[in-house]
C-alpha cells in the first residue's frame, strides 16, 4: 500500500476569518495585528500582499507600503473556534491528525482511497468539506513523505491544491531549492551556495559521507532531504480536553435576555463541535466578564455527560441567573469540559433521561441537514430576529 501524507494549510487564516466575519471588508487590504507603530503584522490578506506587507513586518513599513491597509485587532479566541472547526473536518477524513499551529495540520492519507477515490479526489474532498464547515479556503499538498507534503501545500496558494506523486518525486526533487526544505534556514543557504549548491539536485551530486563531513548530523539529513527520505510520520494530536465559545460585545450590557440568546448561540456552536468530534462532557461553565474587565466563572456538574445543546444551554442560563448583574457585560461565553468519548459504554451509573436521548436525536437531525446544507440552512425560532441584529465581535 502507498503511503500518503497530506498537508492541509488555512489560507491567510486570521485575515480571512476577519473577512469573513465581516463582508465589508471582503476583498480590502486586511491585515491582523497591532494598531500602534510598535506593532507588528501577525497576518495579512492576499489583497494587501501584492504590496508586499508580510507577517512579522513593523506595522510602520506595512503603511508605507500599503497606505490604505486596514488594521484590524487580533481575536485569538475566535481563530481557536474555527481552528477546532478545522481539525473537526479533518478528523471525518481520517483517524490520524496531527494538529501543527491553529490554522494548519499533517493528515495520514495512507489508504483513503480505497474509501474515497484517488488522492486528487481525496484532496478536493477535503477543500470542499473545509469551505462547506468553516466558510475559508484551505490549501492541500500529498506527497509520500512529510516535508514534501508542507512544500506542495505552499505550491499553488491560495485555495490551491498540489500532489507529489511517488513516481514524480525524485524529479521534482531534482530541481527544486535547498532553502525550500522545512528546516534550511538562511545560513545554510548561505553555506550551501558558497559550496555552489542550489538545488537537492545538487546535493545529491556526492554522497551521503561527503556531506556529514562538512555539515556533520545536519550533512547526513540535507542529504536524506534530498534523497525524498523523511522519517518522521505522523503523530495525532492530544484529545481536546475542552469545547467553548464566547463573544465580545460592541455595547456592553445588562440585558438578560441578550446574554441568554447569546448563551443559545454559543451553546449551538458548542454543542454541534462537540458531536462532530465524538465528546461529551460532565461540566459546564459560564464564563462572563465585565465593564470593568473583572472576569468570573460559575461551573456546576451534570449527573451524567452530555453534547446536548438544550441542556448546555440550560444549565449556562442556571448559572447566569445566578450572577448579580451590578456592572454591564463586555463578554459572555459557555464551555463544556470533563469529557468521555461518546462511544465510551455507559454504566448503569450514567443512564442518561429519555428526554436527553429525544432532544439528542433532534441534535443529530439538525446536525445533518446543516452539515448538508450549510450551518446556515436551519436556524431556532427564539434565534430568527436575534441573528438579524449586528454581529458582535466573537473571541
């Protein structure tokens, strides 16, 4: 059987989330990062980098560069909510997952397509999945081995997909630049271009021992790199331990019944994560902070675990009508925590109400027609006209 490793990387991910979140900034010069001249870039949109602004440029030569760029705030919470949407995705795909940042991941391809057709078709399955769940564009590379996995993702961005084919590999790697391989910094390049080395193809010009001579353990690796030789496989990510989702408001406020669609929300959104990946968790929390940027959490327990969204969303409203309301609401959020793989057998203990198991079932229907149709295509009655209203900024 082949072996098949795919790269998966979120294009210009926090600028896109931000343009996502609001159109009117669709197609404009996005850049995610500080607002005063110390700052600097922590991403930035296609459309502001055909000016040439780059993450981790002063703020300062970005608007010399592009003196129309909008600078917008980081939201780290709300990268992380999408991120989890993300490597939800991917786990339909397969069981192995390596999570690399917030917006990129390595996947184990190796015997997909015998569930979804050749890997091409894997990776436009994939790009297609990721656009219908979180709304962004992802690139996609395969290749036999990891690091060429990276590279080919990085090929044809953005929304870009690119396979290294195991016959095609020692071709492609022939010509391609030594400063391409993850792990050649600039002084090696340096190095190497003294040596009149550019190329793998260059590299492998003499042998494996000429190489650990000059460059000693990172000889004999430069040399592997080059070969297509790449051990390192695979390694899934450590199981979440939690789900949340919070949202910072434009106008504080004291309104309850705000807070308690807000609650709805987010108990939706969490409660939907936490089906897609297969958790249910034992405790709920509500987190609320204040005016003042004073913080509180209230938690309280279930008698058994849940990924229930009507019991989330309960127990989230028991907790706020137990806080004393003496300052307006800059935030709200809602977590769930304490988790069991929902597939874990349940013991007489934990029997579970029939009503829970009945609202599930509602869970899964909507679930299904969403996942079908997109997250947009069903929406609750107490929601309909607060989904209308501005969309307060989400962490």
């Amino acid at each position: 059987m082949r072996t098949w490793i795919l790269h998966i990387d979120m294009d210009a991910f926090f600028a896109s989330v931000e343009q996502m979140d609001n159109p009117d900034l669709q197609g404009k010069p996005v850049a995610v990062g500080g607002t005063s001249d110390r700052s600097v870039v922590s991403a930035a949109s296609y459309e502001v980098r055909k000016y040439g602004v780059r993450s981790a440029m002063s703020v300062v030569k970005a608007r010399q560069l592009c003196p129309d760029i909008i600078m917008i705030p980081g939201r780290m919470k709300r990268y992380k909510e999408i991120s989890r949407m993300v490597m939800g995705v991917l786990a339909e795909f397969s069981p192995t997952v390596e999570q690399a940042s917030v917006d990129e991941a390595y996947l184990d391809g190796t015997g997909l397509e015998r569930l979804f057709g050749p890997i091409d078709e894997v990776a436009r399955r994939i790009k297609a999945r990721m656009k219908e769940v979180t709304g962004l564009t992802c690139s996609v590379g395969a290749a036999p081995v990891r690091f060429l996995a990276k590279i080919a993702s990085d090929m044809n961005k953005p929304d870009g997909m690119f396979i290294i084919r195991h016959e095609e590999m020692h071709d492609f790697l022939r010509t391609l630049k030594v400063g391409k391989i993850p792990g050649v910094g600039k002084k090696l390049v340096e190095i190497l271009t003294r040596m009149g080395v550019r190329t793998c193809g260059d590299v492998l010009q003499k042998p494996r021992e000429h190489w650990e001579a000059r460059l000693g353990k990172y000889g004999g690796a430069l040399f592997d790199r080059a070969s297509g030789i790449d051990p390192n496989r695979v390694v899934p990510s450590e199981a979440a331990k939690s789900c949340s989702a919070e949202n910072t408001f434009h106008e504080d406020t004291t309104d309850r019944e705000t807070l308690r669609q807000w609650l709805l929300a987010q108990s939706e959104r969490v409660g939907e994560d936490l089906r897609r990946h297969g958790y249910k968790g034992r405790t709920v929390t509500l987190k609320v902070k204040f005016s003042d940027f004073k913080q509180i959490t209230r938690s309280k327990s279930l008698d058994s675990r849940t990924d229930n969204t009507a019991v989330i969303y309960e127990t989230a409203c028991l907790l706020l009508k137990q806080v004393k309301l003496k300052r307006a609401v800059r935030l709200i959020g809602v977590g769930v925590s304490n988790f069991s793989p929902r597939n874990r057998q349940v013991t007489l203990f934990e029997e579970e109400p029939a009503k829970v198991e009945a609202t599930s079932e509602l869970d899964r229907a909507v679930d299904a027609v969403r996942k079908k149709f997109g997250g947009k295509a069903v929406t609750r009655m107490e929601l309909l006209a607060f989904k209308k209203k501005p969309t307060n900024s989400a962490e």
